[in-house]
C-alpha cells in the first residue's frame, strides 16, 4: 500500500500543478 500510496501522491502532486496553471485536462 505504501508503494502505492506514494504513486498516487506524485500523480496527485502533479494533477496540482497542473491546475494551478489551469491546463487541467
């Protein structure tokens, strides 16, 4: 779980971004 947990966060971490800028998809 742990593994994939961090999965999710770097996915999450980039979703962020990606808002922030607005090029949400």
């Amino acid at each position: 779980l742990e593994r994939v947990r961090k999965g999710q966060e770097v996915v999450h971490s980039a979703a962020d971004v990606r808002k922030s800028l607005g090029l949400d998809d």
